[in-house]
C-alpha cells in the first residue's frame, strides 16, 4: 500500500462507523468511497428526492430537516463524525426529510446502490448501520418527547450540546436565527433563552458565534432531554472503538 492510500484510509477512519470496520473491511470498500467537500448550506437531498449517495461525515455536521406543507422546516436530527446520512435500502425509496450541511467540511459518499448490495450481502458494514439506526431512533424519540415537556432555555442547550458533541472546538458558529427555525420557535425566544445562559456563565455569544463556556454545566441545564441521546451516541463510539 502505498503512502497516498494510507492516509486516505486514515481520513476515512475519522467517521467512527467507518472506523469500526477491520482494516480488511474497509480497503474492500475504499475504492467505493469518494471524498468530497461538504459546503455550507448544501443540500445533499430534499424531500421526495430519490437517494443517490450516502454521505459518511468527518468533520462536517448534516442537518436533517422536515418540510412542512407551507415550506417551513423544522430540525428531526443531526449527524457528523459518527454517523451516516442516506441510507435508503429500497430503490423505489423516496427522501422524507431534506438533509442541508450546516457546518462546513468534509465526508465520503458511497452510492446508495452499492450500500445496498453491501447491506444485503451482511457483514460488519450492515452491522455497524443496524447499531447506528437504533441509536437515531433514540436520539428522535428523546427530541419528539423534549419538544413538548422543556423549556427553551434546555432545548437551546441540548441543539448546541448535539453539535459540540460533532464540532473539533468549543466554539459554534450559528446565529439565533438559524436556531430558531431549527427548533421551530420564535427568534425572540431564542435570544432570551441565550441570554439567560449568558448570565449563568455557560456560554458567551457574540454575532454569530457562540462559545460554550462550561459543557458540564449545559448538560445538568439540558436535563434528560439530552442524556439520553448521548448516552446512546457514547455506546455506538464505545462499540467503533
């Protein structure tokens, strides 16, 4: 193996269900991989769209977004380091959600049919997306139940904490904006709950960029709608490790 290859074949292991693959595994599917520059803002499907890659993030963070009848979106889930975005395991199968980049950088994309040829023939590529998928369904029931039982001020430190989880700093560049139609809540409220955990000390925000100050403290403020997720996510890092 040469060095050029070798050290792709490390970029690639900066996505944890990449890296959970045997060495063996992972060169079988290297020639299939194709790293690619995720642009902010780029959307790498739509609703309705059929699925022609799958993405597997390294340093880029995917939001996945519903759209609603009247255009609106609203934020179902996020993806970075450990995960995947795209997985349509029948052709015929049609995008639900949009998936946009928010946070600019880069992962490997994978033809979804060749996914599937791969899902169906099993091994520890099929394993790793069966292990990932359990762990989205938590992190979408816990999201579902906190959207009706928390305060803003803790679904605000829950969608930050989501992304430090996938960010390489503790710094994140978001406006209050772009939270707000994410969490699908008025901008005021945004901007007074982040004011509150200004006064707290656990962020510092200046225009669009927020810094989070004291990570324990966040999650004692986010309570059990961010515990949950996160402990589903270690679980998964724990298995790839």
């Amino acid at each position: 193996m040469n060095a050029s290859h070798t050290v792709s074949l490390i970029g690639a292991q900066q996505n944890d269900l990449l890296r959970a693959l045997t060495r063996e595994d992972l060169l079988a599917l290297f020639g299939n991989l194709e790293l690619v520059a995720l642009a902010e803002g780029k959307h790498l499907f739509d609703y309705g769209d059929a699925i022609e890659y799958t993405y597997f993030p390294t340093n880029a963070i995917v939001s996945l977004q519903y759209v609603m009848e009247d255009g609106a979106t609203t934020e179902i889930a996020v993806v970075g380091r450990e995960g995947v975005v795209g997985v349509a395991l029948n052709p015929a199968e049609r995008a639900s959600f949009a998936a946009v980049v928010q946070t600019a950088g880069y992962g490997y994309r994978l033809k979804t049919a060749t996914l599937r040829e791969l899902f169906y023939t099993g091994g520890p590529l099929a394993q790793q997306l069966m292990r990932y998928t359990s762990m989205m369904f938590a992190q979408l029931a816990q999201s579902v139940a906190g959207s009706r039982h928390t305060s803003i001020e803790q679904k605000l430190c829950r969608w930050l904490l989501e992304r430090l989880d996938r960010s390489l700093s503790n710094e994140l560049k978001v406006t209050q904006e772009m939270i707000a139609n994410m969490l699908g809540v008025r901008r005021e409220s945004i901007t007074g709950a982040a004011g509150k955990l200004s006064q707290e000390g656990l962020i510092a925000y200046r225009r669009g960029c927020v810094t989070v100050l004291d990570r324990d403290g966040m999650e004692r403020r986010a309570g059990s709608c961010y515990q949950v997720p996160a402990a589903s996510q270690v679980a998964a890092q724990r298995y790839a490790a």
